[in-house]
C-alpha cells in the first residue's frame, strides 16, 4: 500500500477527574497520511499536542472521535476502534514505536533486550542475536556492556539499546518519540543514517524532533500541530 497510514478528523481530549470532571481538550480535526518511505515530523510547540498523536497512532491514547486507518497485512484496520487483541497484533507486525525512555527488563542483557522483537517474530535467537550485535554496534554501544542489563546504564547507553530495538524490525510504519534526545552528535548522526535507511526500504515514519539539525535531516515534511488546535478549529 503506497499510503500506509491514513489519519482522519481525529479529536481527543482529557477529563481532568481532580477538577470536578472538566473535559480539557487537546487536539480536533487531525488529519493526515504519511506514504511509504516517506517521514513526517510533528512540529509546534510543547504543549500543543505532538505527544498525545505519537499515542493515539499506537493505541496508548483513546480516541474521541475520527479514524487511524492502517495497512496491516493487506487489510485496512481502524486503530481508533479496534479490539486490544488486533492492537497487539498490528504492533507485532506492522506498527513499531521507539520512545524517549527504555522500559528496563530486569536481568535480561542488552543483546536479548534488541534481539527479541525479531525472536518474537519466529526467528532463531542466535540469529536475531547477531542482528542484534551488528545494530548496537553501529549505536557505539560498547560490546562489554551487550551481555549486562541496561537498569544502570547512562541515559544515552539506554537510549542507544531502545533505538536498536526499535529499529531491529521491519515495521511499515515507525513512530519516534524524541529517540535523539539524550544522544551525543555522533550517535544523533547514526540515528539519521538509520532513518535514511528505513526510508529507501519503503518504512513510513512519524516523529517529533526537538533537536532542529536532524529534524531538517530527516524530515520530508513538517506537519504543524498547532493547526490542530481545538480552539483554532471551533473559531
């Protein structure tokens, strides 16, 4: 499908339960597709909502209203109305998601940590293990640390394991929430080739990027969530 990812009219708001039950609303009207091998960047300022979009298109977030239309495995499916069960599924083999933060997995190594998105898949695990390695050492990752679980590593070490493992599988279609943010200017330049490469392999990607310098690098398009504003809509 040369537009794997299909946004339409979708609205979300918070209800504010410490607040007598106020409803805050966030965005209204998101609409927008993101073609194969193509990679959009949510722009505007903090606050405006860029987050809670990355959300919505994994599923994390309910959805008031408007649909997320996906291609998984040559069905359309509706994220915003679909059942936890083909959620997990469209996760498994369509939707990936690389956050700011590495969810530690006690006492499990590096290597496994990056290794088992493709293990899960079916593939043998010294197989996944050495895709695995080549990833992790394209991040700098030093090799003494692969075989240690990542709980007392620096912010940047752990970032640099979250980006392997996020990057490891052949997902159509690639969210990025701030994966540069705690990377030095050599890893941040390994994360852009990494993106260069999803890109040719036909992978759509939506992202928000702080750091102006590999948001210009990566960005076929900037898309700004300001317009998305509730207020801006009702006026």
């Amino acid at each position: 499908m040369a537009t794997p990812l299909v946004v339409s009219e979708v609205a979300k708001s918070f209800t504010m339960h410490l607040r007598d039950g106020v409803r805050r609303p966030v965005v209204a009207n998101v609409s927008f597709s993101v073609k194969a091998g193509e990679c959009v960047v949510l722009g505007g300022p903090s606050g405006v909502g860029k987050s809670s979009i990355l959300k919505m298109l994994y599923g994390n977030y309910g959805v008031d209203e408007g649909q997320i239309l996906m291609d998984h495995d040559g069905k359309l499916v509706n994220l915003a109305t679909a059942e936890p069960r083909t959620v997990l599924e469209v996760r498994r083999t369509t939707l990936g998601y690389v956050s700011q933060f590495l969810r530690v997995v006690p006492r499990v190594s590096s290597l496994d940590i990056v290794a088992e998105p493709l293990h899960a898949r079916g593939m043998p695990l010294e197989e996944a293990r050495t895709h695995a390695a080549e990833l992790l050492s394209k991040l700098n990752l030093p090799r003494e640390l692969w075989g240690l679980p990542p709980a007392t590593f620096s912010g940047g070490e752990q970032q640099r394991v979250n980006i392997a493992r996020g990057f490891i599988t052949d997902h159509k279609i690639l969210l990025l929430d701030e994966p540069t943010a705690s990377l030095d200017a050599k890893n941040r330049a390994v994360v852009v080739e990494l993106i260069a490469e999803k890109k040719a392999k036909g992978t759509a990607l939506i992202g928000i990027f702080h750091d102006e310098e590999v948001r210009d690098a990566v960005a076929d398009r900037i898309l700004d969530v300001s317009a998305f504003s509730p207020r801006k809509t009702a006026a």
